[in-house]
C-alpha cells in the first residue's frame, strides 16, 4: 500500500499532514531538542519528543534502549530493535502498517524514534467499525504472524485523520519461539486473498537477496531470529491460509 503523506503533529494542538519522505529525513537526521512529556501507559520508558530540522518541528514517540524493562523471553535491550525492525519489515511488503521507525541517538542515548501520529485514541478495534479496515486488517493479521507479534492489543491498532489505520508497538516481535498474541483472529483458519499472497511471496524472496532490507535486518536481528522470519513467511505461503490461535496464550493482556 502506498503511502505519500502521513499526518503527524507539529505540537499536540498543531495537527500537519507532510510528504513522507520528509517525515522519514526530519526523524532521521532532526535535532531532539525537547521531550513533551512521558507516555505512562507502557512498561517500558516512553517519551513523546520534538524532532526540530531546517525550522520544521515533528512529534514523535522516543523509546530509549535503557529505559527497557528486562524481560525474561527476549534480548535485554533489543526492543527498540525490534520496533525498527517491524517498520522495515511493514515497508518491504509495501503495507504502510508501521509508521516511519529509526533506530537513533537521542536525549537519553539510542532507542527508536517512531513518527507520531495524530489520532483519536478513543477510536481503536474494538470500537471503529472493521468493514470500513477489511484489507487492512487482513494486512496486519499476516504480518503480526510472520513478524511472531506477542502484543498486538486493540489499542495498538490506531486511526488517523485521513482515516487510514497505522500500527504501533512492535518492541515484542520477532523472537525466535512461538509468541503470537494478538486480537486480530477475525479471519483465522480462513484463505488468505491472493494479493496479500502476492506481496508476501515478494517478501520472502528479498529475505534472500543482499539487498537494503535484508542487510538492515541483520544488523537489528539475530541469525536465528531472522531464519525464524522467513520461515514463518514460507509456512503461511505454502498453508495459504490466516494463522490458527496456538494451545497456548493466544491474546495479550490488557486487550486493548
């Protein structure tokens, strides 16, 4: 899916819609002059932050790599990895889920700075109307199976201005055992579209090529992690069909 303008925030009562291209240079190479506050929902530190290049100012969501909460089944201090990754990996199969994510220093030392988007957090799945994100939804449910997504919450699943729907929180992704939590089982055991196939099998042949992709991956992923990857791509392209919830935990908590 592509996608040419993101609407973003120049100051919480300062919504802007930019050319994407721009929003990716401005987070990349932008100056951290400012953290507006901390995001006090997650378990991890969190800051909404200002991102200032040639006078123009953007929001975005800063998570510092030392202000990770260990956790006793992934890496200590690879979950902003991880967030980098699933913006990579949202953009190599041409979806547009994950908004722009760098992996960068900042105030507080590295971590992955992710384009903030502005949205009504009162309009999640569990409240907007899912016919209107069909395709989407489908999308998401697919790339929450390859990427091994254990924390996609209804919340996680936001809306923007435009009406377009964006993913966020992606720290959990990717391990290399079984982790897939998610609410998104609308369409499990059933085929998935043609189309989606399509880019997937698109997908997994750039998992194979020395291209950007795979060797930006590499430096953000383990071995194992990535053989994973590509393995969890091929199993969906040769069932054909939407993951089935596994024996055991299948949905995160809190849901949304």
């Amino acid at each position: 899916m592509s996608v040419t303008r993101v609407h973003t925030a120049r100051a919480l009562d300062e919504p802007v819609c930019v050319p994407l291209d721009e929003a990716v240079d401005i987070i990349a190479n932008g100056e951290m002059d400012d953290e507006v506050g901390l995001m006090r929902w997650g378990s991890n530190y969190t800051f909404l932050v200002n991102i200032v290049r040639a006078d123009i100012r953007l929001m975005a969501i800063y998570k510092p790599r030392r202000g990770e909460r260990p956790l006793w089944d992934f890496p200590d201090g690879t979950l902003c990895n991880r967030e980098t990754a699933a913006y990579l990996t949202s953009r190599a199969l041409g979806w547009g889920i994950v908004p722009p994510t760098i992996l960068r220093d900042g105030t507080r030392g590295v971590g992955s700075v992710q384009l903030f988007i502005d949205h009504d957090p009162e309009e999640h799945y569990y409240t907007f109307d899912k016919r209107r994100f069909l395709l989407q939804l489908q999308r998401f449910a697919v790339f929450d199976a390859i990427a091994n997504n254990a924390d996609r919450k209804g919340g996680h699943c936001i809306v923007d201005e435009d009406g377009r729907l964006w993913g966020i929180d992606h720290g959990l992704t990717f391990n290399a055992s079984e982790k897939l939590r998610t609410v998104i089982w609308d369409f499990a055991g059933a085929p998935i579209p043609p189309p989606i196939l399509d880019d997937l099998e698109a997908f997994r042949a750039r998992l194979d090529e020395d291209g950007d992709y795979a060797r930006e991956m590499r430096e953000l992923l383990s071995h194992v992690e990535l053989r994973m990857l590509k393995l969890r791509a091929e199993r969906l392209l040769e069932s054909g069909l939407f993951p089935l919830p596994g024996p055991g935990p299948n949905r995160p908590w809190p849901a949304v």
